[in-house]
C-alpha cells in the first residue's frame, strides 16, 4: 500500500553525513563583521540603566544596538510580550539586552562584558506552579494591555486557560466502583539539535537577505519586517541545510537582530550560536508540567470519569506556543472512551527560558503521566492493563473527548500489532519487564503551494515553500509528483527554504509538510500532466484520453512503440509549468461550548495513533534502566516512504527513550541551567539504541493528507516514556513520578515507602 | 586572543624548553580543546604541539611489566592483547573514556596530568602501583601516581615538568583487575561513581589487595581498610562485602548535577563491590567481559 515501490533515500543525506553540506555557520561574506550578545544578568530584574559607550569606544566594534536602536515594537505569534531587545525588564538568565557587530568574535565579545546595565533586581518567579496563586508577582504586569490570540483566556501569569468538559466528571466519579488519584511531576528537556543556531545578514540597499538556520522562514520573515518596521517583501529569508531542530527553531527569534546590526554597520554581519548559547535560546526547550488526574472506573473497565489539572511552564514569553493548555488537556484524556471529563489546563508564565514546540508539545510528558496512570486504573479494578486498553481505546464512530465522532481509525490494530512484536506475556527475567503505553496526535491541516516545472533534460523541478529538517520533503514531494508524471522521484530536484522562491508554507512544524505541501505538488504536478497529454495528444495525432505517462514517456495507453518522451516535450521550448495548491482539510466541527480556551485543537484531524511497548531492564542496585527492545505500531494513514517514515520513528523512539530516562534540564534556585551543555544534559548515543520493530497500520483515512497519508514526525515519542515507565512500574513495584526516571530517581523510588 | 602562539616539539627537551617559556602542551586535545569550548577554560596564550615527539605512542613490555608512552592513546590501549590479558582494569577504563573520537585522539599522559577525580584510567593504575616518569628543565624524575595528584585539576609537577610515560611494574601471578563505573549512558560519559580493584588469589585466599575510589573525593585514591579488608581469608561475600562498605565510607562525595551525595555514597558501595567481585573473577582465571562497566546491567 506504500506508494513508494522501492525505498527512495534522501538525496541530501550523502553531503551531510560526509561533511560535504554547507549549513549556515559555513557560510561567509567579504567583509562580514561577527555579532555576539550581551544577556541579562539577572533572571529577573527591572533595567535602571544601559551605558553602551564604553563597548562602542572597543576597536574593532562597528555597532553596539540597544532597544533605544530599533522599533519600540512588541512580537510574538499568540501573545506579543517580548521585544527584540529588554526594556523595562529582564524576564529570563537569556533575554539579549544589546546586540555587538565587530571585526572579531573575541571582539565582540570583549564589548559585550564592557556594557554597563545598571539593575533593580527582583525575586525569580521559577515556580510555574505557584506563580498561578493569588497574589503571586507576574511576570509580565502589563499583560492586559499585550495583543493576543482572542481565544486565549488569558489572567496574570496564566497566559492560557482551557478546559476540556463532557457530561458531569463530579457526580460519574462518585458513582464509580474504584476511584484512582495520580500525581505527577515533568521536568524540562530539550529539543538539542546538533547544529547551534546561526545567522548571516546583508543589505543591498533597503532589502535585505537573512541566511538563518531556522525550521521556518516565512515566520523568520514575518518577524523581520515586523519588528524592524519594514515591508515583508523587502526581506528574504534563505535556510542553508538545516543541522536538526526537532521545533527548537520554530517561531521567529533572532533573525532581526542580525539584520538591525547588519544595516548599523554597513556591513555583513554572522551570528553563531556556542553550544551554552543554544541551551539557554528561547524555545529551545520542552515545558515543564505539573499532572494531576483522577479517574473513576468500574470493574469491566469503562471509564466513567476523568478529572484533570495541568500546569504548564511557558517561561517568560509566549511566541507561537499559546496552544499548549488545550493540547495538554486534550493529552489528559488521550485516545480512549470516557464518558464524562472534567481537565482545566493552565499555561503559566515564569522566569524560566521561554519553552515552545518541541516535537509534539505537551503530549510525550502528558502522555507518560496519562499512561502510567492508566495503569495503575488497571491496577486498582484487577485487569491486565493491556486489555484495559483493548476495551477503552477509540474506534471508528466513538466520540472524542469534545465531541468529536472518529473516522476510521487503527488506534486499536497498533495496540495488537505492538503487542505481538513485544511479546506481551512471554516469560522475563526477574530484572526484566514489558511496559505498554498509546497516545495520538493530531495532524494539521494549513494552506500551502508549490510550483513543478519541467526542464529540458526531461527532469523536473519542485519550487516550494517547505522546509526539511529531517523531516522528509525531499523524499516525499519527489515521490508525489513522480507518481503523477509517470517519472521517477530521482528525476526532480527542489528548490526551496528561500522565502524569494516558494510559496508560503508553514515551516518543519507540525508534522505538516508531507501532509500539506504533498498536496500542493500533486496540484501542480496535475496541471503539469495536463499541459504534456495535450501537447503529446497534438505530436502523436492521438485522443489525449488515450493517453499515458510511463517511465517519463507519454504513450498511447498499451502502445509502448506509440510515444513521446517527456525531455522531447519539454526540449521544445514551451514552458511546462504548473502551481498547485489544493483544498486544506478541516477537524470536523464540534459543538464543545462548554469547553473554555477554544483554539481549535478540542477536535483532532485525522489523528495519528500510536501503541509503543518497552521490554526494559533494572539494575536493582543501581536503579539504571535499560531499555532492550522495542515496538512501534502506528496509524499514520496510507504510508507514502517507508524508509523515510522508518526513520522519524528510530529517531523519534531514541528522542523519547531519552526524554525517558536521561534528558532533564536542571535548574538552580534562581530558574539559571545547571547543565546547558551535552556531557551533562545526557542525550541517548547510538549505543544506547535498542532493537526497534516499526509497524505500520494503513488505515485508509478519509479527510487526510495526500494519497490517505497523516502526519508521522512527532508522534513516535509521544508515548514512548509512558511505556518505559509502565515497565518500570512493574519492576519496581510503583510508579516512578517524575520524568525523566533517571537512575537515582527509580533508585529513591525504590528506597522510599509508597503511599 | 591577540598573541597566541602555537608549536609543535620535535623532541621531549624542544617540548619541555616550551614549556618552561610558558606554553602548556597539546596532544589529543580532548580535555583542552573541549574545556575551552564549554567555557570551562579559556585555550592558553601559548601552546606546544607534543604529538609528533618520536617514541612516545609505544606500549612496551619490561619484566613483564608495561611501560606506556605518554602519548598512547585509549583506543591503543584497548586492543592491546597484553593490556586486556594482564592489565584487564587498565582495558575496562581506557574502553569506556568519552566517544570514539576521544578514545581516538585521547592520550594516557593528557588523561593523567588532566588530574580529574573522574578519570577512568586512574584508579586503575593506581591500583596496579603505576609511576610517572616527568622530563623538567632540570632532568627526569619517577614519582608515584599518588604522589602526582594534588586536588582535582592540580598536580605536584611543575608547569613546566612533561610527562613522558607510565610505568606499571609486573602482577604477581594469580592477579586479576577490573575497572567499574557507575554511567547514565553507553558513550560520551563521565564517570558518576567509580571503583578499581587489583586482587591477588593464592591457595583460594587474597594474598594482596588494592582497591581505589574515583569522583568520590578531590583525588582519587587507595583505600587501605577496604584492601585490609579484603586480603587474609577467601574472597567471600562477607569480605567482599566488607571491603566494599569500607571503600564507600572513604568516600567524600559532591552533590552536583551528576548525582546527589547520598546516591553517590550508596553508589560507592555498589561499584567497590563490582569492582572487586570482577578482579576476583579474573584473578581465577574466569574471563570477564571488557568493558567490565556494560556488562553490570542491561544486555
């Protein structure tokens, strides 16, 4: 069912792993100066005053920026609150205060500790938690007056509200037959991509060129023309090949700033990120969260009632991520019948580094709380927890926690197919044990265009406004519009991450590019066809209903002799172009009024379903897990390259063993990182790599991407922890109930008395 | 920046003359180049290339000894067959210091004078009685690896004194070692908690026993009553057990964002005994795995 007869491997993967690709810190103009920036003192303070003269007075400093220097503008996708540079106040140990261009890094960075900012220092607010009680100090004093998303119900630190509410939780949980409570607490991790972020400006009159390794141009060239008050079609925006991301360089971020100092020194001018600098750069990090769940189930299962409160930590600005209280509740209940649900979810302001898209926000730590919990529900009625599963899980026509009445969907097939290639049941070591965990995520339908051409050499070309972090466009798209034109996906090259080229396009986020730009290639590729049968139709004097496109031929059908080859078509000098766009598929419609925060996500388009299954390991004395061998089900729809889906799923799966286990931003008191480095925030290595089986389940899904696809890049580490967990669990005789579970965390679990 | 210079010796006296002028020297680089990276600590104004001294990457055999050129690297050291039949403590550490690449790149002489508490190879050598020939302005000299540490990243030498090779006089017969560290990870790891044992059988009793802690204290170092412990009697559980208690309660762990020093005293305790549970082994005879560190857990 795969549309992809053979494997098609990416085209760029053999410049990047011998070290042939160009990424943007490669890239070098004549003449360019070096930028470095000069960052708050104080997690949290009011600025009294800023005196730069003695940074401008360096040799070798050809520009010294302030907020003095730019447009008083405020930014920020879902709620404007942050300025390029600090004003009134520093929010977090990273907000930029000044900005230097010199003839040297070492330069530059000299300046930078010789600007004097002069500080009324307040207390850290760290506690997203607590930050939401009355009477807490805020973040943001002004943030009434801040534009916002409409649908955000926005109060003092809580810059988002959402509740998901069906039927009545109160009186079905006092009806149940057993009652279960969970708490549980996830720390920060990070998206840590291997390439630190990096910047490159220049001028050429009032236009300007930004090269910046960002997941998203068009909102990099947005946020440019935004905040430097300049038109959007004066900036362009190239992306170099992108070094990872994983939504670390979603949303815009510093692209203005190098661009403001490129235009006060005349000069071209680089940013590049150390690896400090990167762990400590907005966005980059995944949210912190507080669960709290309460589940009323009876003895054959069903569950009558779910209670949830969720507490979010965004940090000290919000940027696109304002969704993340109704994604999380929407993860508080996860993919199973409930049939009464109270979930309030809270989104909270902190001194902590603004947090944001980290493949799938919310849902792997959600997921994790929600699928240990599920267990012990299990536990508690005395059943097995994977036929709890069996019997709660969605199917087609049951209705989703807002209402939502599902298509066809294979959440249930991923669970059989997981539990067949674990082995659930089979016999273990004492040290050994099988963890089950499910989740979903939804797909995202936007707009998004691209152009096919064919070149006289009988290739073609795809011109189009994704992006590829990894995440597949250069296999996907050529794939889709060779299986239009009858060519093969080796024939296309792409131009695009050049916001002068393509159309707009969402950006590396989301899970959307195959999902959304796939179709738009196809549109074009269609009307590419359509333009070669009329002119073959007119060379082989044929009916162009009779005609065919095979092995980059048009033919007159079941008549190999009688054709015309595609180079001989477009080696005529007519141009053969096509654009495409396509319809974008919508959620359907939910009546959901009783639900508050509403941003679209109360019902899930096309969602994709996941069954992961952990058979892990305990060192008993020490409390390392190891994780031994895993399986992957999911329902990602009509699967377009396997290869391609394969890898998002060992990648995603490595991603969520270490969000499992190792990977934990430590904080001190203050909200400063203690390990902004990668020999303390501990990634998991090839070494540490399981065996992994991938199984997909083709659920041909109507109201899909292209061909009955959905998105596959975030879910393969939604419920990965939650299976580890489970395993654990089982190991360890509770639940572990912080995250990640690191070695000494199983270990003092294990050595303190449970409730 | 303004000024740095850079290098590279022909010979241990061009190297040491260097030094003396103040340059520090580079062979692997991985601790320099990498500290300097993080921030830790700034490159130096001058530097001295020592990597391409003739002589110095052998690992020879004296007396049934070994004597290691300062510029060995892990990687060398590990498919050594002498290193892993009679040094087999010396193979578990080498095999498991940071990546491939730093095992590549990382020399014995660096790994020694970086004088973590949490190097691998440490404890190891400490245990088998290594000493340090060190070339200075005024000739060479032999000392002890105990008497080469100071503090963590401190030395006894002078700045101006190269290490030049690694001394590891012959085991008695019946002699087993193992290296154990307590790791989060398979590669790019420091040790958490660490422990060495060298342990001599003769007629089913411990004749002689070294055992060393590592990032347990500012240096590391022997623990004479756990090895007290230990020799005497049959490498019993009850004096495995004892000589591991008391090599934790030599201990005088940190709490940092590695582990807390309560975990790190009960992991003390955990990996002395591995430790010498696996020098045992080997002592016997038995072959055990290298790196002794994987095969403590998981697969």
């Amino acid at each position: 069912m795969t549309i992809a007869e053979k494997p098609f491997i990416r085209p760029d993967g053999k410049e990047k792993v011998t070290g042939v690709g160009r990424y943007t810190a490669d890239m070098n103009l004549t003449g360019q100066l070096y930028a470095k920036f000069r960052y708050s003192d104080h997690p949290h303070a009011r600025i009294v005053r800023i005196d730069t003269s003695r940074a401008k007075a360096v040799p070798g400093v050809l520009a010294v920026l302030t907020h003095e220097d730019v447009p008083d503008v405020l930014y920020g996708g879902m709620v404007q609150d942050r300025r390029l540079f600090a004003k009134e106040k520093v929010r977090w140990e990273g907000d930029v205060i000044a900005g230097i261009a010199a003839r040297t890094a070492a330069i530059a960075e000299e300046a930078a500790a010789l600007i004097e900012v002069e500080y009324e220092v307040l207390d850290p607010l760290p506690d997203f938690a607590a930050n939401m009680d009355a009477g807490a100090s805020l973040v943001h004093e002004d943030w009434e007056t801040y534009g916002a998303d409409d649908s955000l119900d926005r109060s003092g630190n809580t810059l988002g509200h959402s509740s998901i509410v069906k039927g009545d939780a109160d009186s079905a949980m006092a009806g149940a037959d057993v009652v279960v409570k969970s708490r549980f607490v996830a720390d920060a991790s990070q998206g840590a991509p291997i390439e630190p972020r990096a910047i490159l400006a220049q001028w050429h009159g009032d236009r300007v060129t930004v090269w910046s390794s960002t997941q998203v141009p068009f909102a990099a060239r947005s946020g440019v023309a935004h905040t430097l008050d300049m038109p959007e079609s004066h900036v362009r925006v190239v992306v170099p090949l992108l070094g990872g991301g994983f939504g670390s360089k979603c949303d815009f971020h510093f692209e203005a700033h190098v661009a403001a100092l490129a235009k006060a020194a005349k000069r071209p001018v680089k940013l590049v990120f150390s690896r400090h600098e990167e762990f400590v750069a907005p966005d980059h990090r995944r949210e912190g969260m507080v669960i709290e769940l309460e589940t009323g189930a009876n003895r054959d299962g069903t569950l009558v009632s779910r209670r949830g409160t969720l507490r979010l930590d965004k940090g000290a600005y919000c940027g696109e991520g304002g969704f993340f209280a109704q994604m999380a509740a929407m993860h508080a209940c996860g993919p199973y019948k409930i049939q009464n649900i109270s979930v309030d979810s809270y989104l909270n302001y902190s001194t902590n580094q603004p947090s944001s898209s980290i493949r799938a926000p919310t849902a792997p730590q959600t997921c994790w709380a929600v699928e240990q919990h599920m267990d012990q529900v299990a536990e508690a009625i005395g059943m097995d927890p994977a036929e709890l599963r069996r019997r709660t899980l969605i199917a087609e026509g049951d209705e989703g926690p807002a209402g939502q009445i599902f298509d066809p969907i294979g959440i249930k097939e991923t669970l059989e197919a997981a539990l067949d290639m674990i082995g659930y049941g089979k016999e273990l070591p004492d040290d050994e044990a099988i963890g089950v965990a499910c989740g979903w995520w939804p797909s995202f339908g936007v707009p998004s265009g691209a152009y096919v051409k064919l070149n006289g050499d009988g290739t073609g070309t795809i011109i189009t406004g994704a992006m590829e972090s990894g995440t597949g466009a250069v296999m996907g798209l050529p794939l889709l519009a060779a299986e239009v034109l009858g060519m093969s996906p080796e024939d296309f090259s792409i131009t695009y991450q050049d916001t002068d080229a393509g159309p707009w396009d969402m950006g590396s986020s989301g899970s959307q590019t195959t999902f959304n730009n796939g179709r738009a290639v196809i549109e074009a590729a269609k009307e590419v066809r359509e333009k070669l049968l009329d002119m073959a139709a007119d060379e082989l004097e044929a009916h162009r209903d009779d005609l065919e496109l095979v092995g980059g031929a048009v033919q007159v059908k079941g008549s190999p002799g009688t054709s015309v080859t595609i180079a001989d078509l477009a080696g005529s000098g007519e141009p053969i172009l096509g654009k495409g766009s396509g319809d974008v598929p919508e959620a359907p419609e939910v009546e959901a009024s009783a639900c508050v925060g509403r941003l679209g996500m109360e019902s899930f388009l096309a969602p994709q379903l996941i069954t992961h299954a952990a058979r892990v390991k305990l060192d008993r004395s020490t409390g390392v897990v190891r994780v031994l061998e895993f399986a992957a089900a999911h329902d990602s729809g009509v699967i377009i390259n396997r290869i391609g889906a394969d890898g998002q799923v060992y990648g995603g799966v490595m991603m969520g063993i270490g969000q499992a286990l190792s990977e934990m931003t430590m904080f001190d008191q203050d909200g400063r990182q203690r390990n902004p480095g990668l020999l303390d925030y501990k990634l998991q290595t090839v070494s540490d790599a399981p065996k992994i089986d991938i199984r997909w389940i083709e659920v041909d899904t109507p109201n899909a991407g292209p061909k009955g696809s959905k998105g596959v890049g975030e879910p393969p580490s939604v419920p990965t922890s939650g299976a580890i967990g489970n395993a654990i669990a089982k190991l360890v005789g509770r639940h572990v109930d912080r995250l990640p579970m690191t070695p000494e965390r199983v270990w003092e679990t294990m050595h303190t008395e449970g409730e | 920046m303004m000024g740095a210079t850079y290098t590279t010796a022909s010979s241990v006296e061009d190297a040491v003359a260097a030094m003396a002028a103040g340059a520090r020297p580079v062979a692997g680089g991985t601790d320099l180049v990498v500290g300097a990276r993080q921030g830790k600590k700034p490159l130096p104004q001058a530097l001295v290339g020592i990597h391409k001294i003739p002589g110095l990457d052998g690992i020879g055999e004296s007396d049934g000894g070994l004597v290691l050129g300062a510029l060995v690297t892990h990687s060398a050291l590990v498919s050594h067959p002498i290193v892993r039949g009679r040094f087999t403590g010396l193979a578990d550490a080498s095999a498991i210091v940071g990546s491939h690449a730093t095992r590549a790149n990382g020399t014995i002489g660096g790994n020694l004078m970086n004088a973590s508490p949490a190097m691998d190879t440490g404890a190891p050598l400490l245990c088998m009685g290594a000493t340090v020939e060190l070339a200075g302005p005024g000739g060479r000299r032999t000392i002890g690896l105990d008497e080469l540490w100071a503090g963590p990243g401190q030395l006894s030498a002078s700045a101006d004194e190269l290490l030049v090779s690694v001394n590891i006089p012959a085991p008695s017969p019946g002699t087993g070692s193992a290296y154990v560290r307590l790791q989060y990870r398979r590669q790019m790891e420091i040790a958490v908690v660490g422990a060495a044992a060298v342990v001599t059988l003769g007629g089913g009793a411990v004749m002689d026993a070294r055992i060393a802690i590592t990032a347990l204290a500012p240096t590391i170092h022997r623990v004479p009553d756990a090895e007290a412990a230990l020799v005497g009697g049959p490498p019993d559980e009850a004096r495995v057990d004892a000589a591991a208690a008391a090599a934790a309660a030599a201990a005088r762990p940190i709490g940092d964002v590695r582990a807390s020093v309560e975990y790190r005293r009960a992991m003390a305790v955990v990996m002395a005994r591995r430790a010498i549970m696996t020098a045992v082994a080997r002592a016997s005879g038995q072959d055990m795995a290298i790196p002794a560190s994987d095969s403590t857990y998981g697969s």
